[in-house]
DNA sequence: ATGGTAGCCGCGCTA
C-alpha cells in the first residue's frame, strides 16, 4: 500500500497534473489538501476515472480536503467531532484495516495572532480526537500538511526561523504530543538526504534555492511502523511549470 | 519593517 499526500494549493489549477501524477505513481491512497473547492463542483468523475474512490469536504477559496482510494472508502468522517469548525481542514476514512486521517492544519500566519492562536487550539483537540481514535483503530495513518517544522534538520535555515511560524517551541511542542500518543514520523525511520523539504515559498526562487520546509508528513501508529518500507517526497511535481508550493510525501506499508 | 509569488475573489486576504 502506497499511501501519499499533497497539498495542492486549488485542484482545479492543479487537477491535469493530478490526474498525471496518478498514473505516473500509482499511489493506492492520496489525501489532499487546500482543493479550495466547494463540494458541489469537486471534479469528483475525472478521478473516478482514474479508478479512485473519493470523498472530499471543501469550501471556497480556502482550505478543503480529499482523500482518494483505490480500494474503496468506508466510514467517512468530516472534520473533528471535539471541535466544530466551519473550515474544512479534516477528512478521515477506512481503506481495508487502516483508518487514514487527512489534515490540513491551519497555518497560523504569525506567532501571537489569532489564527495562531487557532492553530494551538486545533491541534489541542486534534490530540484529542487522535487519541480516541487510535484507541479503536490501532493501525492509524495520520497524514496531510501540518504546518509544523519538527526540528532545525527540516528548516533551511534555522537560525532565521527560529520561533517563528511553523518552527516556534509552541508548534513544536504540539506535534511532539501527537507523536506521544503513539505515532512516528515515517520520514524519520529511515536515512533521508540533508535538507529535504516538502514546501517551498512561491517567492525569492524559493525552490531552486532550496529554501523549505518540511510542513508535510506521514505519521504511523506503533502498530503500522514495523511494516513501514520506504517513506519519501517527491520533488519531481514542483519542477513543473505552474506547480503547488508544496511536494506529494509518500509512504509504503507492506503487511 | 517589508517585499517577493500564487490563487481566489473582486481591487484584499491567505498562504
């Protein structure tokens, strides 16, 4: 099982190059998130045609989220029942034994503001949920753009971000507590190249400088990593002409 | 302290 995800910045920009990825890759499931699509008008056949299931929650102009299966969808869940939310940031299915989670954590513009704030509150009770969650569903898949760099080894230039957005003690701290409630970071179980990052600012050649983050991540409970066998980005889809800022992460689970 | 780019909407807001 080939499970990715990738924050598209809008599907409807970036839906041809989905639907390419997806035949290149052959992923069993993706997740997406910030489609910025109304359910209503989610291009919902074009990937039924590609042989996926998909279920989706969206809204306009900003945030929403996918998740697309080649081996059907049960059980889906939008958003977080602990923590009403009229933005569309979580979406979570089973694909045979696995209980998948798409998020799309809020990005929290600048430390101290109220969307920063927002940003602790979600996560607060996304621990919650999770922890519910992988009580009934110990083979869990957390995944999607957290918005977090863990550590300086996924920011290109820690000393300038350090306590920033997206590398403050705070955020840190959050992502660190979803990972005690028994997740890892599949990235991090296997030797990765320095500097690997999944987002880059559109700005100041950001991608050609490799000047990123890793805001991206695949996180698997206790249960699935023993079957872990690989977990990567693919910066393949940001060298393209009119790209996502963000790179597709991907992980194989055997067993 | 600000700007640079992209997407969307509607000429600013969010990332």
């Amino acid at each position: 099982m080939k499970v990715a995800s990738w924050n598209v910045n809008s599907l409807k920009v970036r839906l041809p190059q989905l639907l390419d990825w997806l035949a290149d890759r052959q992923p069993d499931v993706v997740c997406l998130q910030e489609t910025k699509v109304e359910d209503s008008v989610f291009p919902h056949a074009e990937i039924e045609a590609a042989g996926y299931a998909v279920a989706f929650s969206g809204q306009k102009t900003y945030n929403g989220v996918a998740m697309l299966s080649r081996h059907g969808l049960a059980d889906v869940v939008c958003g977080n029942p602990l923590f009403p939310d009229p933005q569309k940031r979580l979406i979570a299915a089973t694909v045979g034994d696995l209980r998948i989670v798409c998020a799309y954590v809020p990005n929290g513009q600048e430390v101290g503001s109220d969307k920063y704030d927002y940003k602790l509150a979600w996560l607060e009770a996304l621990e919650r949920w999770l922890a519910e969650m992988l009580a009934a569903h110990p083979r869990l898949i957390v995944t999607g753009d957290f918005n977090i760099a863990p550590d300086d080894r996924d920011v290109h230039n820690p000393k300038a971000w350090e306590g920033k957005i997206l590398c403050s003690t705070p955020e840190r701290a959050a992502f660190q507590r979803l990972l005690g409630l028994g997740l890892k970071d599949s990235f991090r179980l296997f030797e990765q190249p320095e500097k690997s990052f999944s987002w880059w600012d559109y700005r100041m050649l950001g991608f050609q400088k490799n000047l990123g983050l890793r805001i991206d991540h695949l996180l698997l409970s206790d249960a699935l990593t023993p079957h872990c066998r690989a977990s990567t980005i693919d910066r393949e889809m940001r060298k393209r002409e009119r790209p996502s800022d963000h790179a597709p992460v991907s992980a194989v689970i055997e067993g």
